[in-house]
C-alpha cells in the first residue's frame, strides 16, 4: 500500500471548516490540544549514541545526534510549554530490550523516569510482555514481588506507573482486558469544552514475539475489529476526535525523513485500510519516523498516522484544534521534533556533530541525576569481565544492508551453543545487533559484560529446529522481499550463500553452500536462530514454520561462554553472505 499523499504538515481542506460565530458576529473559541508522542523507548535512560537522519542541502542523509532521558525531559518541557493543553502518550515497547542501567533494574528507572516526565498512557507493545503478564503488572502497580531471576527494588522501592497502561486487544480467559483499552481525557470547560478518546492496543502478532509461558492465558486480538469496536463507544461517551495508540507502524523508502512518509507500507496500513471514525494514529514498533496522511476507509476522511523513530530521538508534536460549539475537530498537523543531544563520534573516522538547524536541548537536571544514580549502580555489572577477542568486529554499513564480522562472530557463539540440540547452521539478524557500531577489546582483548549487553541487550533464548532446503532457501529470499528494507542474516562457519540483487524478488539466492556441500531442496537441516527469528520476527515469516524445536540458553549467555576461549577467540574474516550482483 503506498501513501496517497505526501502531506505531513499541511492541515485537511476537509477539516479547515470556519469556526461558528457566537451571538453579535463574532466567532466562538477554538480549543487547542496537543498530543505528543513518544514510541520504543526501550529503556534507553543515557545517550543512545544514535542520530536521527534527515535531507540536507542536497538531499543526502545528514545525521542529527539525539537521544537520552534527560534530554528527551526538556524536548518535551519546551513543548508542553507552547501547548498549556496536552497529552504525553508512547505507541509501546517504552520497556523491554533496554540499556543496561534499565534491563538490571528490571526498567524500573524507566517507569520512575517517565513518571517524572509527565507520561499520560502507554500503549503496550510486544517487549513489555519480556518478562510475563505478572511482572508488566508490577510496572502499573508497584511493590516488589519477584517473578524473574532478578531481585526487584535492588535500588529504592518501586512504586510503579502513575501513568496508565492500555490494552485494548490484549485479553484474558474471563474475556476481559488486562488493562484498560480505552480512555477520555477533557480540555476546557463548560461549553468550551472537548473530550479525546484514546485507544491503546499492541500488535496481533505479540504472542509469536515473546515467551509464551509468560503470557499463557492470554489472547492477542484482531486490531481493526478491536478499534472499530471501541470507536462508536467512545463517539457516544462524548468524543470529539479519536486517537489510536498503537504498537504497529510501517516502513518507508528513500532518504529518511521523519517528516514525511515516502513509498510507506506494512501492517498498519492494511490496519488503517480497515478504520473509518479514526482521527489519528500514533504508532511504532517499526522503529521507522514518518508522518503521514492515509486514506484509511474512507478517503474521504484520511488519518493522520505518526511514528517517532526509536529511543526517544524523537518527540512528535501533534496539534489539534476544536470549534466545541459546532463543527468539532477543525484543523490538525503533526511534526517530529529531532531531541538533539551532545555530538558523539560514532565511528574511529567518523563524527555526528551538532547542527544548528534544529533546536538543541540542555539535559534536565533532575533527570540527569536520577539517570546518573542507575547507571552507577549498573557499573559493577558492566564492568565484569565477560571474555577476550582477538581484534575489532564490526557491525558493518548501516547495520541492516550487509552481513558483518560481528554477526559471524554472534552465529558462530549460537551454533556452539545449541551443537547438542543437532544445530547445523545458525543465523544472527543484523536488526538484533544493537547500538556499538563495533565491538572493540581493551588491554588483552578484554571485553566486559557492559560490552556483550549493548550488542545483545534483548536476552532472547536460542531456538534450534528442523527445515528443508527449500525452506531455508525461502528463508534466505526473506532478506530481499521488499518487504521493509533488505538486510542479510549472517550465518555461522562452514555456511556460505550468494544473491544476485538484479534478479526477481524470490529467485535472488544464487547458491547455499554447507561445509562445502550445496543445500538439497529436500533434505532436512537444523537451524539455530533467536526465538524472536523463529517465531517470524522481522518479516522472516517462513522461520516459523520449522519443526521439532528445542530451546535453548540465551543469545546474550551464548556469547559469552564463546568468548571465554583461551588464546582470545578470533574474528571471522571470510565472506560468508556474498553480493554476486553484477555492477
């Protein structure tokens, strides 16, 4: 599905209607909200060391550093500044996947973070289900009941969100929700007054990305039927525009720009193709900015569908503006704000430095301690010893377009790791490689648990099954679909394949090649890859369709029983994922 029109900032002729005049002419008082929305936080309390991409001069993609939680507070204090009315929202996954400040916590630094942000409703997202339904109900409630390996309240007792979650699709056997699906928030008073209906609902699919003894008894439903539901309950309980909040989104082509939404498609267009009385669409989950106008049900009447990226690099100011006495909702717009931190050199030849084109925001102090106070808590565990390598692996590119040497060094770990469970060959998702653009040793080739963590920070278990040739074949065809953009898996040793980019989508991989063999179409082959892989994550659908599983250690506790080798472990340099297309 592609985008109908590219207009992130301009208002709908269809909702510029003229405001009605009060008695003696003049027209009544508009309502001003705005929604600003946050999306896959994952935790991330420090600078990330990532940067927001947007068009420079020419076109190209010019890096903006940002990102941290003391910045992201004072992104989102200057905005709630200019909107005395407002709502902070996040599309999901604000926990899960974190740093380790956070993930050693069990992310209650994250909660009280966003407590003292101002965080109104969160919409839960698949990674807020990583450590079971029992213990996502603790980050709502509080208290320190342990249902993981790790103590909670290691720090100060946790009192939990004074946010509210919402999941709407997310229910129990007695058919109810686990936490609420929907809620108004007013503004104004009396005949000035407006309500906003929020929807807030995770992915369909968030039982086929996480552990399913952690949320056994519990149902994921349709998302469509789920918002055309609740809609016309929130209509007659007094709604004057209703706002998805959702933990789904789309992907885009061609330069990045936050702004806009070129050649967009995923699953939450087919969502939104299926929506009519929706006003706006916060989403996420993609890790993708945009914002968009999509036709929805009705063209006629399209949705403003925005993301903010990843990691609190972005804040989108969404503004909506109301005639309560007569024709509702009459403009919106929408922006993503770049949360423009400190410059970081991302690369030995490289630097993100700062820019005067957008505005740079001064870390907010109270914040900034609190983080500081978690992340010296963390550093005994981050500075560990956690095993040698013999030289610098790197993640490679832009970590998706091309396999690396640190993805062979992670497959490498995985088939060692699951060798009882008969692996054969495993598989590391560039995606799953998180922030360092390298992984460099100290003094010996020494690396430290806080190294392996911010490579690895997801604790996804191993997950080692049975497919065919031609199914691993059609695996492979995964990683050039056009289905989001193309990334090689990176296989471990003795397993090597070659693509051809110039051939049809579905007959790209030229050759697999195992301990010098070629893959039969019919034989049988065991595949090691993380649970999140095998259950089809990052579109790898045909991975979920293997047989006899057996589950193993944890990606992160593979890893680091690789690197425990004595002389220091070396780094793959051969080419394993090679490009044969003709140039």
């Amino acid at each position: 599905m592609s985008i109908l029109r590219k207009a992130p900032l301009a208002l709908l002729p269809l909702l510029a209607a003229c405001a009605t005049p009060q008695a003696g002419g003049q027209p009544a008082p508009t309502v001003k909200v705005a929604l600003l929305a946050i999306n896959d936080f994952h935790g991330a309390l420090e600078m990330p060391r990532q940067s927001v991409f947007v068009p420079d001069e020419q076109g190209e993609a010019m890096p903006v550093p940002a990102g941290g939680a003391a910045y992201l507070a004072s992104a989102i204090d200057s905005l709630k500044a200019r909107h005395p009315d407002h709502l902070v929202v996040s599309a999901g996954d604000l926990i899960g996947a974190s740093q380790l400040s956070s993930a050693l916590f069990l992310d209650e630094p994250t909660i009280e973070v966003m407590n003292r942000i101002g965080l109104d409703f969160n919409a839960t997202g698949n990674h807020e289900f990583d450590r079971g339904q029992d213990e996502l109900l603790r980050m709502q409630n509080g208290g320190c009941a342990q249902h993981t390996a790790r103590k909670p309240c290691q720090v100060e007792p946790f009192k939990g969100a004074k946010f509210k979650f919402l999941a709407a699709n997310t229910i129990k056997p007695d058919g109810s929700t686990l936490f609420p699906g929907t809620a108004i928030r007013s503004f104004g008073a009396g005949r000035n007054k407006v309500d906003i209906g929020l929807i807030g609902l995770t992915l369909e699919g968030t039982d086929g990305l996480v552990s399913p003894e952690g949320i056994k008894g519990l149902t994921f439903a349709d998302e469509a039927a789920t918002i055309n539901a609740a809609v016309p309950r929130l209509r007659a309980a007094g709604a004057d525009a209703i706002v998805v909040v959702i933990h789904e989104g789309v992907r885009t082509k061609g330069v990045p720009n936050p702004q806009g939404c070129e050649g967009a498609s995923g699953p939450l267009g087919e969502i939104a193709n299926q929506l009519d009385g929706v006003d706006v669409i916060v989403s996420g989950h993609t890790h993708w900015a945009y914002v968009c106008e999509w036709p929805g049900k009705n063209p006629a009447r399209p949705i403003l569908m925005t993301s903010a990226g990843v990691f609190g690099t972005l804040v989108t100011e969404i503004s909506l503006e109301f005639d309560p006495r007569g024709s509702g909702l009459v403009s919106r717009s929408a922006r993503n704000v770049i949360v423009q931190s400190e410059a970081y050199r991302p690369a030995v030849d490289r630097v993100s430095p700062n820019t005067d084109r957008f505005p740079r925001f001064a870390p907010r102090a109270d914040i900034a301690e609190y983080v500081a106070k978690y992340s010296e808590a963390a550093q005994q565990f981050a500075l560990r010893p956690a095993g040698r390598i013999g030289g610098e692996a790197t993640r490679g590119g832009d970590g998706s377009s091309t396999g690396s040497t640190l993805g062979s060094l992670i497959a490498d770990a995985q088939l060692a790791a699951t060798a009882g469970a008969g692996a054969q060959i495993a598989f590391m998702n560039p995606f799953g490689i998180r922030a360092p653009w390298r992984l460099a040793p100290g003094e010996n080739g020494q690396l430290t648990f806080g190294d392996l963590y911010k490579v690895q920070p997801f604790n996804n278990v191993l997950l080692t099954q049975t497919l065919t040739g031609a199914q691993l074949r059609r695996v492979l065809e995964q990683n050039f679909d056009g289905y989001g953009p193309n990334q090689v898996l990176s296989p471990s040793r003795g397993f090597v394949y070659s693509y051809d980019l110039s051939r049809p989508v579905g007959s790209r991989i030229v050759s697999m090649m195992l301990d010098g063999k070629p893959i039969e179409d019919g034989a049988t082959y065991r595949i090691t890859t993380s649970d999140f892989l095998a259950y089809g994550g990052d579109t790898y659908s045909e991975l979920s369709k293997g047989t006899d599983r057996v589950v193993g250690v944890t990606d992160l506790a593979a890893l680091e029983a690789w690197l425990q080798a004595i002389p220091p472990r070396a780094v793959p340099q051969e080419d394993r994922s090679k490009d044969v297309t003709p140039r």
